[in-house]
C-alpha cells in the first residue's frame, strides 16, 4: 500500500497579519479626516441654505408687512414675540402660525380659547424648527425655559428635565423644559461697552449703543432688526443705509441654551447656561459685544468676535441683573472651524472668518454706522 502526503496549506504568519492590519489602520487614518472633511463640508452648505431660506423670508415679510419681523421686547405690557413667531408663515409653517396667539406672551400656559385658540403657546413652543438648526451643531434637540417666574409657574427648571404635554394636549401635566431652540439669531445692536472712546481700536467700535443693554432703548448702533420695545419700532429695508449687502441681518449662535466655549461645553446645564435659544423668546436675539479669549469677559475685556463663546452664563449675568436685564446673553458662535455662517440684509449668506476683528464685526452689525469698511 503507497502512502500520499497531502500538500502543506500556507497561512498567514503573525507579522504578516499585522502588517496587513497597520496598513488597513493607515489608510483608515488616512480616509477619516478626508470623510469628515466631506462631512463638515455637507452640513455647511445645508447651514448657508437654512439662512438663505431664512433671508429670504425676511424679505419676503418686509414686501408684504411693509416692515421687517422684528421681535416685540415691550416695555409697555403688551406680549413679547420674537421675529421666528412672526416670520411662521413665509417659511411653510402657516399652520403653526395660525394657532399662535399673539396677544398673549411666548410663554403662557392658558389657552384663550374664548378667542379660537385651544393650544397655549407654550405648547406650541415645543415644535422644533429645523430649518433653524444648523447640522453641524452637536445638539439637535436642546430645549430652552423661561427664567420669569412671573411668566410660568415654575419659572426655570434646577434640571434638566423636559416639560411633558397633558393627555388633552392644552397645557402641562409636568413642567420642565419646553421651547425649542434656534441657532440662529438676529444682530439687534453693538453693546455701549464697546464704545472706543474716540480711538481707533480693533477691540473696539466705531459706532456703539449708547445706553446699557437692559435700557430697552432703540440707538445709533442698532442692527439690522432691533427690537420693537413700544409698539412702534418697525424697521424697514430703507433704514438701513449702511447697505443691505454691508448689514448683518441673522448670525449663528449655536449650541444654546447650554454654555459653549471654543467647541467645549461648559459647566452644569442648568446652572450654567446662555439666557437665550428658544425660537419663540426675543431674548434669543443678541446685541454684539465680543469676549475675551477665554470666553469669561465681555464688552469691556472682549478681543474676539465670533467663535469663542456662544454666550455669558447666567452664572455672570444673572436674569434682571444690571448688564443685561431681562435681554439675552448670546453671542455669535458656530461649529464651523473656519468661522460662522451669516446671512445678509440683501439675502446673502457669508461665512465670516473665525478671526474678524471686534471693530470690522461691530461694523457689518449697525445698519446706520456710517462706518468705512470693506465688506469682504
């Protein structure tokens, strides 16, 4: 009887098979910036197309109001609206629209339904916007709450929690959280903390607000769309003489109401958080006024513009406290690397590069500077 020896069967050595696993390591190395290049590049281009849809609408409202939708911050008692609640209809949400009652504030609980209204705006304020959320933003679903105890019955909630509807869907069987956010803002002015004093200074403006942020007061430096605090501020395209295409009408500040700065989130939600990102609250809307590198000083210590912070915590800036009173906090911040995104009196939308100084931003804010600059 003959004997075959079947053939040896070759196999991978170990350092075979961990060059092959280093070079597959390289290339994926190699492929993940590229891929996440490509990312970053897509949610761009959707953020530059919700403020082009955004622009557009602008000025679509200001051809048929005859005024552009400014938030209505009253001194006078009168509801406060923010210019997302009037601009619902021109951007496909008429029906929201429809069944929000301007007559009574963003934040109430209490349907007038002797008027036709069944739902309380403040339920009505949950409804998330997407076309007011930038992609690149690493929270999508953030809500915002009212820091006026007078407002709601809880005023801001001590966690973290969300306010859940009622079973018949008119008011709240859990209060919590409840405005969804916008990471896009209207420029309202250049805060009076940024007055340079009569010297030319990159820190500073040219043309600044004249009184402090809480005195609820049109002035020089107003932006594109200040906010109406009587009843009778009602801005229109021709007011703005430093040119629509000069003119900041909407910026990002993204990430809010939780406190960012460059790309890290900063302290307990909610102890430490921006006063501001709910679309239905004018105190969304922000005056300029820069901050320091370190994103702790603003105004008076500030030396950048834009990318540092999305805002000063409430922590600094207590709601009702001398700086700002019951206005916003925010400031202009995006998750681009390159810069933030921002859309134009004219309807166009412009990345501003991550270092444009105090001085050229406060600029392109006011609308009746008067300032000499060159708008690329």
């Amino acid at each position: 009887m003959s004997i075959r020896s079947l053939p040896s069967r070759r196999a991978f050595t170990l350092v075979e098979l961990l060059v092959v696993i280093a070079i597959i390591g390289t290339l994926v190395g190699l492929l993940l910036p590229a891929v996440q290049a490509a990312r970053e590049a897509a949610n761009r281009s959707k953020c530059s197309n919700n403020l082009k849809q955004i622009g557009l609408a602008i000025l679509n409202h200001e051809s048929s109001k005859r005024s552009l939708p400014n938030s209505q911050r009253p001194n006078n008692g009168a509801a406060r609206i923010a210019w997302v609640t009037r601009l619902l209809p021109f951007f496909e949400e008429g029906n929201l629209g429809n069944r929000w009652d301007f007559a009574q504030n963003w934040s109430s609980v209490t349907p007038n339904t002797a008027a036709g209204f069944t739902v309380p705006n403040a339920v009505l304020a949950m409804t998330p916007l997407p076309t007011f959320k930038c992609p690149t933003s690493p929270v999508a679903d953030s809500l915002d709450g009212d820091p006026d105890t007078g407002s709601t019955p809880s005023g801001y909630p001590a966690a973290d929690i969300k306010a859940v509807v009622n079973a018949t869907g008119n008011g709240f069987a859990t209060v919590g959280l409840f405005c969804a956010s916008t990471d896009y803002s209207p420029t309202t002015f250049v805060d009076s903390r940024l007055a340079n004093g009569g010297t030319i200074n990159d820190n500073r403006a040219d043309v600044a607000h004249t009184l402090a942020q809480g005195a609820q007061r049109s002035g020089p430096a107003d932006g594109f769309m200040p906010k109406d605090y009587n009843g009778t501020i009602k801005p229109r395209l021709a007011d703005v003489i430093d040119g629509t295409s000069k003119t900041i009408a909407i910026a990002e500040s993204a990430g809010r109401p939780y406190k960012w700065t460059r790309n890290r989130r900063v302290g307990t939600f909610p102890v430490s958080r921006v006063n501001a990102g709910g679309w239905c609250r004018p105190a969304s809307d922000f005056a300029f006024d820069g901050s320091s590198a370190d994103g702790t000083l603003f105004g008076t210590g500030a030396t950048g513009a834009i990318n540092i912070t999305n805002g000063e915590s409430v922590e600094t800036a207590p709601y009702q406290g001398a700086v700002y009173g019951t206005e916003g906090t925010s400031e202009p911040y995006a998750f681009h690397a390159a810069g933030a995104n921002h859309v134009f009196g004219d309807g166009s939308v412009r990345l501003l590069a991550s270092d444009v100084t105090i001085r050229i931003y406060a600029s392109l804010v006011t609308r009746a500077g008067g300032e000499s600059i060159n708008a690329d």
